[in-house]
C-alpha cells in the first residue's frame, strides 16, 4: 500500500458518492432483467447518470483540499486513457445532450426449441431484420448422408450498445473493446456495466480513505490495489 497520509478528500462528498454507487448498482440489476429495450435504454440512462453523478462529486469534494485535487486529476486521466470509462463518461453527454438514441435497437437474440420443450440459444446478431420462424440444422447418418433438422424459434430483439457523439464537443466514440488493457465484448449495456462496476466501487473505496486519511487513520492504496483485494 501507499502511504498518502497528506491528502484529503471531504467526507460529505465521499458519502454522497456512495449513495450515487448505490443508485449504479441498482441501475445495473434493472438491465440484468430488463425484457424490452425500452427497459434496457431506461436502466443505462440511469447507469450513466450515477456514474457522471459519482464523478462530479468526488470533483467537489477533491476541490475542497488541495492535497486531494492531485489525485482527483489522475483519475480524470485515468478516465481519458481507458477505451470503457471515457466511452460511459461521453456516452451519458450523448444521453443527456443529444438526441440520438445512445443504444441501437437491431440486436436480435434467437432461441430454438427443444425436443423436451426448452429453448436454447441459437444465435446473436447486430442486425435484427430478418424474418425467420425456423431454424435448419444438419445432422450426418452413420452411412455419411445428412438429414435436416427444422426446429422452431423464437425471437427476441434487444439493445445494443453504438458509437455515441458527445454534443458537447462534437467528437465520435465507437463502441469499447478494451478495459485496462483486457480485451472485451461489449456488446449490450449490461456488458459495460457490469466491467464497469469493480472500477467504480475501487473508486468510492480509495476515495473513502483518502477522506480518513486526514485523521491518520488509514494507508490509502490506489485503485488497481483496491480492486486486487476486493
């Protein structure tokens, strides 16, 4: 751990923080059991918001004692150079002062039936235009002839994450692939949302301490640090 014992952070800000980390995690469950996409752009709305909103705060509180704005900072550029965090933070700009959908809605989830009347997954695509009510399988016999197999599907669209422009300053974010030098899939919200998470709570957690540390009571370790040990 690193001793930081000269930096503060308001307490006052730390615990709004908190309530803002709540208002994510919340958010996060609603897109987990979202069923239309109307409920998935609602509950991501919401995300993005709780984290601007965790952000913002920690801005206020930082700005309070000098010795935390150094900190404060590192975490701004923490945010400009990680591909997921300055795709949520410009993705809620989008949201709050655009008017494009921050979500595509052609993301189609196809799901076959079972012979014991279960459904399986079949398929995932971007593009849900296609109108299909079966799906065709191929299965090889014993003396090497292939037979058919149609089975019926079911269809369910969902949201999708897109490039975002932030109206605030014109420029273009594509899609995430990368989160701390991982490669990932960020293919629907709940995807985003959910790598997000760890970062966020690591965030709200050093930021607790550096909010203690002016009593002496604590070693603040970075958020990396924090993460490793959650």
């Amino acid at each position: 751990m690193v001793s930081r014992r000269g930096q503060t952070l308001d307490g006052t800000a730390v615990d709004q923080a908190k309530r803002h980390l709540s208002r994510a995690g919340r958010a996060r469950q609603a897109l987990s059991i979202a069923k239309t996409i109307e409920e998935t752009r609602s509950a991501w709305s919401d995300f993005l918001n709780a984290v601007a909103a965790i952000y913002e705060i920690l801005k206020v509180g930082s700005g309070k004692y000098g010795s935390s704005a150094g900190w404060y900072g590192r975490v701004i550029k923490e945010r400009k150079q990680d591909e997921l965090l300055r795709y949520l933070h410009h993705a809620r700009n989008s949201d709050y002062h655009g008017l494009e959908e921050v979500t595509g809605d052609k993301g189609l989830r196809v799901l076959r039936l079972m012979p014991d009347g279960t459904y399986a997954g079949a398929m995932t695509t971007d593009s849900g235009d296609g109108d299909l009510s079966s799906f065709r399988s191929g299965v090889i016999n014993p003396d090497g002839t292939q037979t058919i197999i149609t089975t019926p599907i079911i269809q369910t669209k969902f949201a999708t994450l897109v490039a975002v422009t932030d109206e605030l300053h014109g420029d273009r974010f594509e899609v995430p692939t990368r989160h701390w030098g991982e490669d990932y899939n960020f293919h629907e919200p709940i995807n985003a949302a959910a790598t997000a998470t760890p970062y966020l709570e690591a965030l709200v957690c050093v930021a607790d301490e550096l909010s203690l540390a002016k009593l002496g009571r604590v070693e603040v370790r970075g958020i990396r640090q924090t993460i490793k040990a959650r």
